[in-house]
C-alpha cells in the first residue's frame, strides 16, 4: 500500500482521511466539511478510487467574502490495494464524514458508490 499512503499525504490541506482494514474490507473515512450525499460522487474503476466531492457557501445577509480559503471543489483519485473490490462498496455520509466501505475481492471493471444520508 505505499502508493496509497503516498497519494493520502498529497491530499488538499482541508481533506483528513483514515484508512483501515478489517479481515474483509477496507474502511476510508474522510473528513469532508460541507459535503452532502447528494453532493458527493465515489467510483471505483482500474484499481482506483475517485472522490469528487463540492460543498456550497453562502455569505450571511450584509457579509461579503474577504478572503476565500475553503477549497469548494474536491477532485482525488487514490490508488487501491490489489485485492479490492467495487462490488458490493457502500458510502455514507454523516457531519461532513464521508465512510466508503470497500469489499476485498478481485477487482471490478467499474462501480459506482451510493452514499446515503445517515
């Protein structure tokens, strides 16, 4: 898994993510502020997996941005250990945590990740 750990280091400064893995699945949990379910795409395809993820902001009433450095957009691809799987992968989203549950297996062509509300 160094490519993994590798791309985790080059994420953006606001994304703080957590890897771990149980005896049949991997578990990616990704603090993600803003970020809905309705507001987030997860997919799995080639050995990769893809966040994209965008968070809305508004100004209250008489206030007006100074200075913006919340990032709106997120856009990663993070490499997958071999035995990883699509098939089967469930996403929720909860507080701005964004948890991707990804099944061990041979890998899939591509799969796209549902990611509920909690």
């Amino acid at each position: 898994m160094p490519a993994l750990r590798e791309a985790l280091r080059d994420l953006p400064d606001a994304v703080f993510a957590d890897v771990l893995e149980s005896e049949d699945a991997y578990l990616f949990v990704l603090d993600l502020p803003g970020v809905t379910a309705e507001s987030v795409d997860a997919t799995v395809e080639g050995g990769r997996l893809r966040i994209e993820g965008q968070r809305t902001k508004d100004a209250p009433g008489e206030f007006r941005f100074v200075r913006e450095d919340r990032s709106v957009f997120l856009d990663v691809e993070l490499p997958l250990p071999p035995d990883t799987t699509g098939q089967g992968a469930e996403g929720t989203v909860e507080n701005g945590v964004l948890e991707l549950r990804l099944p061990k297996a041979t890998a899939a062509p591509s799969t796209t990740i549902p990611i509920d509300e909690d």
